[in-house]
C-alpha cells in the first residue's frame, strides 16, 4: 500500500505516516490520496524536497541551493538504490533527464551529477 507516489515517488508507511502529520492528512490510512489527489502528491513531493534527508545527509533542496549538486539529491532521495555502484543505468538515466531538463530551460547542470 505505500509504493512510490507523487513527483519524488513517497515510498514506505514512515514517509506516508511523516509527510501525513506534516500536511494534517491521515497518508498513513489513506495513502492512495497521493495518488488521486494532484495537490497532495506535490505537497508530499515538496515536503520530502525540502525537509527530508531520507539516505543522504542533507535534504536535496539543500544540495542544490549549497553547490552539493544534483548528485546529492540522488543520494537523498534514492541513494541505498542508486548510489556507491548500484544501479548505477538508473542513476544516469535520471542524470540524462536532468540534463534535458536543464537544457530545456536554458541553464548548466552545475558539478556533482552523480553520487
């Protein structure tokens, strides 16, 4: 019931549970309104942004906004599947997204793009 939903991909009851007390929404028994409900998959995706450090050691908006780089935000949000030479076609495929992104708006991907 708590597979990856949202823009960052919630995952686990814990992230569902915290993110819930954080929003005032009970994710933790109805985890499918990240799912159904536009506004709580991006309030979700914007908590975990901002306030998690999930398996990193700080939150990726922090990585990006201190010149940690992209990399960091990989290790934050999915760094025991993505990073340390694991999974590492996953890992530079978000690389690649990321650099179209960047691209698409008209500025550099900065360094550290991997983890």
């Amino acid at each position: 019931a708590y597979y990856g939903r949202g823009p960052i991909q919630l995952s686990w009851n814990f992230n569902y549970k915290a993110a819930g007390d954080a929003l005032g929404l009970d994710l933790l028994n109805h985890p499918d309104l990240v799912q159904t409900d536009p506004a709580v998959a991006w309030k979700t995706g914007l908590w975990y942004w901002d306030t998690q450090n999930g398996p990193g050691t700080m939150t990726a908006h922090d990585a990006m906004v201190n010149g940690r780089g992209f990399g960091e935000t990989i290790r934050s949000i999915n760094g025991a599947l993505e990073c340390n030479g694991n999974n590492t076609a996953q890992m530079q495929h978000r690389i690649s997204l990321y650099q179209d992104f960047v691209q698409i708006l008209g500025t550099v991907p900065g360094g550290n793009l991997s983890c």
